[in-house]
C-alpha cells in the first residue's frame, strides 16, 4: 500500500469511528488545555510578584540608624546612632562592590499648598539618583538633576495623587509653584502612575520631591538630630551577585564611622529588599511548581483515558486486523497504519489543545488584572511537552494492542468477539 492509499484509509478509517475518534483527540486535548493554563497562571503570578518587588526600588538596601545592642570601643550598648553627611562619602570610599549610597532626608510637618488647593504630605529630600533607585518614573517635566543639586534650587517634582490634589480639575502643574512651609518651589515634573504594596515611609504617589541640599537648607533634621543628620541612607549593589558584599562593606564603614561593633544589627537596621526578592521568588517558584504539578496529573488522568479509548479501538478492530491478515497484509502493514492513526490523532489533537489553550489565555489576558499578577502567560516548552507526552501516549497505547492482535492467528482473529 502507497503512502497516500494508506493515509487516505487512515482517514477514512477515522471518519467512520467518529465517536471514538473524537473521544480520543478531547481527552489530549484536555490534558494540553488543563497543563499550558496551569503553568500559564503559575507564570503570571511569577511574573507579578517581580514587579511588586521593584516597586520599591530595585536591589536597594535602605540603612535605618538604630541602636547599639552591644559594648564597642569603651562606649555602653544602648547608644543611639544617627548617620550624618560624612558616613555618605564614608560608604562611598570604602565600599568596592556598591554602586549607589545616596541619604534621604524626609519631613512630616511641613505645610503644603498650590493656589488652588492645600494639602499635608510627607516632603523627601535625596540625590539625583534617589528617582532611578526609587523606581519614580517620570510622567511629565523631569526628575531634579545634579544642576538643582550643587544649586540648592528650590524645585519639586509631585507624586500622582500630590499633584491631582494641589492642582485639582486637570490643571496642568509643570512651571506652578508649590509653597512648602510658604516657601515657594517650582514643580518641574509629575510621577508617572504607580501602583505600590510596600513601603517604609508611606506611598510615593502622595509625597513631594526635592533635591537633597534644598531639604538641607529649608527643612534640615529636628532635634535630637543634628542639621548634619539625615533619616536614612539608601545603598544599590553594582550587581546582584555583589549583594553580600556591599552590605557587609556598608555595616563596616558605618561601624568604624560610628565607633560599633558592625556586626551590631540593631545598630543599623537594614531592610534588604534583594533578599525579599529572593524570598518572592522561592514563594512563586513554589506555587508555579504545584500549579505545573497538578497540571501535569491532569495531564496523566487525561492520558489514561486515551490509553483506554485507543486500546477499547484495536480490540474492537481485531476482526478487521484478521480479514487483513487473510487476504495478505503484513504485520509491519497493520503496525503502520495504527501507528499512522495515533500519529494523526495525536498531531491534530495537539494542535486544537495548544490554540485552545493560548486563546483562552489571550482573551483572559484583556481582562482587568489585579494588582500584581500579570495575566496568563503561556510558556511554548509547557505546551511541547504536553503534546509530546500526551502523543506518546496515544502512540504506544494503539502500537501494543495493534502488535499483539497483529501477532494472533488470522482464524483466531476472525473468530474474535469485540467484548466477548
């Protein structure tokens, strides 16, 4: 028999057992649906939780002064500790493997108001690179640069909710002022939307921004602090795998600056959102793993059943393989045909399950998201791997039975009863 008399047979062969056929090609496509949406959702949850944890800032570590826990240097344990300028140039200087150290200094009671509106909000004062560090993402106008810096301009740049609420009916802020303890600043930029779960001082869509030396002059720290102090200092390691270390290098500086032991953490708290990533990360994995566990027993119980319908199909076909047999037909010709059917099944079912699969994805895709979960996202190597496995499986589940019932004599294949 030619390749295309035997595909043209297989064909019909397959339109006459409609039934069966199509019993057969739901159960793989069943199984491939059931595992790409598992892992798809495992994935978008992923996926979700890395942008929660960049929110905040990307790999920062933010330094908190504390208080000494332990005896240092002939001092008492007890000891506040306050980070002044210096300990900025300090870390700097002496830590290799840290690309940014930048102070923050921040203010609760200052007054705030627009022409339009007043308004009490959390006004913070850093570097330039705070913007970068911080994840504030420009809307409109510009973040302050290293000009308003050395200058000590009095320049602000407004969190989202900051700038509705000063400017209220759609007025546009860039080029207004804003009076700070009535002390005017020039908005010279709006943030970008965010959306934020975390946060050590409160949501940056409602605070104010200006650089560090103008906060200095206009708004420097309150007692017991000094005007040489600030809140707290904000360390980025040049690299991830560079984390370990500058956070060492950071915890000896400040200890020598400050005369502590710098292995006293209740000396200086540090909240390490690159370890909290890597702690997402070990959650989400986790969860991705089980959802793609239970996908892939899906997988197996949708497998079992096209095990049994391929199998229910050869013995009812034994009649049909001893007719062949009689008039001639080789055992390797019966093991093609039934191995070309389940290759067919397996081929066409695969093909309907994937496009099944990432249309449904697609379309729960355009879908308003809950905060922090991105969506379905499809992985092509899930789907392969359910197509093959799931093929294989209607492969080998027709290939036996075919072989053993294409071994039997022909006179006892004829005699056969399906069900008896």
């Amino acid at each position: 028999m030619v390749l295309h008399d035997l595909i043209r047979d297989v064909f019909r062969t397959l339109w006459s057992h409609k039934l069966r056929t199509f019993l057969t090609m739901f159960g793989i496509a069943w199984g491939i649906v059931s595992i790409v949406l598992m892992v798809a959702a495992g994935e978008g949850l992923r996926k979700g939780q890395e942008d929660q944890s960049k929110t905040l800032g990307k790999d920062i570590m933010i330094v908190f002064h504390g208080r000494t826990s332990l005896q240092a240097g002939g001092t008492r344990a007890g000891r506040v500790v306050h980070w002044e300028d210096a300990d900025v140039q300090a870390v700097q200087s002496e830590s290799p493997d840290c690309q940014y150290a930048i102070p923050e200094l921040e203010q609760e009671t200052v007054r705030t108001h627009s022409n339009y509106n007043n308004a009490a909000f959390l006004v913070s004062g850093s570097y330039p690179e705070f913007g970068e560090i911080r994840s504030l993402d420009v809307g409109q106008g510009r973040f302050y640069n290293w000009d308003d810096q050395r200058e000590a301009r009095r320049v602000a740049f407004l969190g989202t909710d900051a700038a509705k609420q000063l400017f209220p009916e759609g007025r546009n802020p860039i080029g207004e002022n804003v009076y700070l303890n009535d002390i005017p600043y020039l908005v010279i930029g709006v943030m970008a939307k965010k959306k934020q779960d975390s946060s050590y001082d409160g949501w940056d869509v409602n605070k104010v921004f200006v650089p560090f030396a103008a906060m200095r002059r206009d708004f420097p720290d309150k007692p017991p602090a000094t005007a040489r102090t600030f809140d707290q200092l904000l360390v980025t390691p040049k690299s991830v795998p560079n984390h370990d270390a500058c956070k060492h290098e950071v915890r000896a500086a400040l200890g020598k600056m400050h005369n502590y032991d710098p292995t006293d953490k209740e000396a200086c708290p540090i909240w390490d959102t690159v370890q909290e990533a890597k702690a997402f990360t070990q959650m989400t994995d986790g969860m991705k793993y089980f959802l793609g566990a239970v996908g892939f027993v899906t997988l197996f119980l949708g497998g079992i059943g096209v095990m049994n319908v391929m199998m229910v199909a050869v013995r009812e076909r034994t009649r049909e393989i001893g007719v062949r047999k009689a008039l001639g037909a080789p055992a390797h010709a019966i093991l093609k045909q039934f191995f070309i059917e389940a290759l067919v099944i397996a081929l066409f079912s695969g093909a309907v399950g994937l496009g099944v699969a990432y249309g449904l994805c697609w379309l729960v895709d355009l879908l308003p998201m809950p905060d922090f979960f991105a969506g379905l996202l499809p992985t092509w190597k899930s789907g392969l791997l359910a197509c093959g496995m799931l093929g294989a499986i209607a492969v080998l589940s027709a290939l036996f039975p075919a072989r053993r019932a294409a071994s039997v004599d022909p006179i006892e294949a004829l005699r056969f009863e399906a069900g008896g």
